[in-house]
C-alpha cells in the first residue's frame, strides 16, 4: 500500500509467489468466463435494449456502448488515423532532407489538419484562448495566468456557447471532438503560461507566439494527448535530427511498435465481442442479478478495458512523437498490479500526473510545508481534475474518494515510520512478513480504488450497487474471498516493482 523501495521488499518463496500468480491469473480468466456466459444468456435482452452491434466475427455481437472507445476508433477510420501517418510521414520526409524546417512544417500541418476536421470556427476558438493565454502570460503573474485559463476552460459549460458551437457541426460527434480539443489545449495554455511566468525566456516574443503555435497544434497530441509539458516539448523539440537518431526510428522498429498497438486494438475489440460489460453496466437490474463471479468479472473488466483502451489511444501518438525525439509519458500501467490510490495516479497517466505535480501540487506547498498544506495541494489538484474533465457529480464522487485514498495512504505511511511503531515492527516481524502485512493493507486500498474506478467509469449508480452487494448484503460472503484475491493481487503488484522489466 505504501511505496517502498526494492531494497526493501523481501523476496518471497518461489512457490508462494507461483501460488499468487496462479491465483490472480485464474481469478481473472474464470471470472471473465462467467461474465461471458452471463453475456450470452442474457444478449437477446441486451440487443434489445441497448442495441448490441452486429459483430466483426460471425456468430459474434459487438458491445458499442463504450462512448470513448466508440467514438475514436470511429474517428481513427473516418480521418484520424490517416492524418497522423501523413504527419510521420511529414517528418521524416523533412527530418532527411530538410531538417530545419521540420517543425515549421509539422506545424503547418498540425494546423491545416485542425482547421479541416474542427472548421475555420472551431479553430478561431482554439486561436481565441491561444491568443488571450498568451497576452496574459506577458503579465508574468501566475496567479492571473491561472485565473485567465480557468476562465476559458469554464467557457466550455457554458450553455448558450455550447448551443452555437453545436450548431456549426453536422453531428454530436463533431462537437464533442471539439470540446476535447479546447479541453486539452487548455492544460497546454497553461503549462505555457506558467513557463513563461516562472522563467521568462530572452526570445523575441513572436519566435515564443510561434512555439506556442507549435506546441498546440503538434497533431499526434492534438486531441486527446498525452500530455508532456511546455519546457519538454521545446527542449526536445528546438534540437535538430542526428544520424542516429534516424537509425533509431527505422522501418523495424515502428513495424514492431505498430503490431503491439494492433495487438491492444484486437484485445479490446475481442473483450467487447465476448463480455457486454458496457450494456450490463448501463443497466442497474442485470447489475443486481450479476452472481458473484461474474460480478467480480465486471468489476475486472471494466478496468482492464480502460487500461487496454488508452494503451491504444495513447501508444500511436507517442510511438510518433518518439520518431520526432519527443519523450512521451509511459504508456499506461497494466491495472490489476496497481495496489495503491498513489500508485495508479503515478503510473497510469503520468503525463497528467507530471502535469498536476509541477503546475498545482508543487507550488501550493506540496509536501514542503507540513501535513496541512500536503492535504490542501493534493484536495486542489484532485478537484482541478474534476473540473477539467467537467465536474459532474459522479467526478465529485470519484475525486473525493480519490483524495480520501491518497491521505488514507501517507496517513498509514507517516504512522508506520513514526519512531515508536517503526521500533515494533522491526523487532516483531520479520522482512516477508512485513511485506505480507503491506499485501494485506494494500488489498483494502485496492478494493476502495475499483470501487472509485467503477464510480468514474459507470457512475454513482454502479459504485452503490457494488457496495451494496459487495460489502453490506456480502460482507460475510462475497467480501472475504474478493479480499484475498485481491492480496494476491497486491504481492504480484510488489512482485512487478520489486523487478520492473
């Protein structure tokens, strides 16, 4: 549950750690095998309902009810995917053979392709909030900075401004593409307003205006990030093509990057043809009806569908962003070896979670300054996420959960390194005990971070039905062995991080 260090996770027994690694991943596999065996009987009903898709194999329906996967795959065959192999190709064509021009050129194009996929209209606004963030960041006060681009995220829920916008598009779709687009250019205003604040640079303040315009419209990280800071993206950026970086980024190694990003497309598209757990989430009755494994198995594949999901949507653009010598975020962590509230903020997002660490945590105090400012920054920094990705309640609900976990977490950290309980533990438990005991801990802050997950991914209504069902009407029942698979859980995720491959 706490971060600990490799030096001082014990190892454990070869054929407990055989036993933990059976355990999780036969948990896994039978409960998806329920899960899809309760698909299956029940996908009359769900077609009906919530109108399963005919499926890319025969004999096989497809779950569409996932908004996020549906609508950018459908992006990605409509335009998205044929844009971003014309900016590699872009690149290095420009990299080989005109290499000071490539980023004026990946700039052009990134705003040639924004200009036909959003509309003249829809980039005047993008030009809009670009253009304000930049005035006021010549102010060099963080404080207005951070007022001014609050503001313009703002004007994204404003209603009589969504209803024009929507009315400049054909489809939803359309408009929502749009409100990703302001949504993630807008941490880039910021993370630019506050550099420039911080560390204002002796260029001329048009060669900053187009670093700006570059930073914004570089395409791979256009619409849906991820999300690399200001500072990094100029750093890396601003440096011109090596020979060996050219080696580097040659013909093997984007094939063998692209077939794993297929690879992840398969996996996610096999787990909607076989498991519905979109359509069953969506309805609170077959929730309620769900036996127990396969309640289980919803629960498991909600997130690994999350986590396979983003692999993917973030895996093409930073295996591009790589080829112009960017340096990405990692990819995704895989889920079911996340143990702790901190840890899945870390490693899941850790573009966002750099992102939120330099631009709120750190300059509101962070851990600097005592236990009430460490709580006041993290509450800050949960709460900003909320309203970034639009404040609904369910958000409220999953950023306070999130913020409970977090302090939960360095509370029992900050206890078990107090002098006095440090001292006991060390003369009463020996070193695989203790890291038994951090698997044990570790498996309640678990079950609270799928719940919080479920919360986020489903909404209220999923996380009260599984409390319910889970710790109120099963808390003799279903509770304990979830528990201890979820210990298992735990030692293979202490296990991972004991030898990160």
């Amino acid at each position: 549950m706490t971060s600990k260090s490799r030096a001082q996770l014990a190892p454990l027994p070869w054929i407990e750690i055989l036993a933990y690694w059976v355990l999780s991943f036969g948990s896994h596999l039978y409960s998806f095998y329920q899960l899809h065996r309760f698909s299956k009987e029940h996908e009359a009903g769900l077609e009906r309902e919530l109108q399963l898709e005919k499926g890319l194999l025969k004999d096989f329906k497809r779950d569409s009810s996932d908004f996020e996967w549906s609508f950018w795959t459908e992006w990605a065959k409509r335009s998205l995917l044929w844009t971003l192999i014309g900016h590699g190709v872009i690149s290095r064509f420009t990299s080989v053979f005109y290499p000071k021009f490539r980023v004026p050129a990946l700039t052009t194009y990134g705003l040639v392709v924004a200009s036909s996929v959003l509309g003249i209209k829809g980039v005047s606004v993008l030009l809009v909030h670009l253009g304000v963030s930049f005035s006021v960041a010549q102010l060099r006060k963080p404080a207005l900075s951070w007022a001014c681009n609050l503001l313009l995220l703002c004007t994204l829920h404003i209603q009589p401004l969504q209803e024009i916008q929507r009315g400049w598009y054909k489809t939803e779709e359309e408009y929502y593409l749009l409100l990703f687009s302001v949504a993630v250019c807008g941490l880039r205003f910021i993370s630019f307003s506050l550099e420039h604040c911080w560390c204002p640079q002796d260029r001329d303040g048009l060669v900053e205006l187009f670093w700006l315009f570059s930073y914004t419209f570089y395409h791979p990280f256009f619409y849906n990030g991820p999300i690399i800071t200001y500072t990094d993206y100029i750093e890396k950026m601003r440096g011109l093509p090596k020979e060996s970086d050219r080696e580097d980024s040659g013909f093997c190694h984007l094939l063998l990057r692209s077939g794993r990003i297929i690879l992840w497309w398969c996996i996610a598209e096999y787990m909607i043809h076989v498991m519905y757990m979109h359509s069953i989430q969506s309805n609170e009755t077959y929730i309620e009806i769900l036996p127990p494994w396969a309640l289980g198995g919803l629960a498991l594949a909600l997130v690994q569908f999350f986590y396979v999901k983003y692999l993917v949507l973030f895996g093409f653009p930073s295996m591009l962003a790589t080829c112009d010598k960017l340096v990405p975020p990692k990819l995704p962590r895989c889920v079911s070896i996340m143990y702790s509230f901190t840890g899945m903020w870390r490693h899941f997002d850790e573009g966002l979670y750099r992102w939120l660490i330099r631009y709120i945590y750190v300059p509101l105090g962070g851990s600097q300054h005592g236990p009430l400012y460490k709580m006041l920054s993290t509450g800050l920094a949960f709460g900003f996420v909320c309203l970034w990705h639009g404040g609904h309640d369910y958000l409220q609900y999953w950023a306070l959960m999130n913020w409970a976990g977090v302090l939960m977490e360095n509370g029992l950290k900050s206890l078990f390194t107090s002098t006095f309980i440090h001292s006991i533990i060390e003369q009463k438990f020996s070193a695989a005990m203790k890291r038994r005991c951090i698997a044990f801990l570790s498996a309640f802050s678990t079950a609270m971070l799928i719940l919080s997950n479920l919360v986020f991914l489903g909404g209220i209504h999923v996380g009260r039905i599984f409390w319910k069902r889970v710790f109120i009407q099963g808390w003799s029942s279903m509770a304990p062995p979830m528990l201890a698979f979820l210990y298992c859980f735990a030692q293979i995720g202490l296990e991972w991080t004991s030898h990160p491959t």
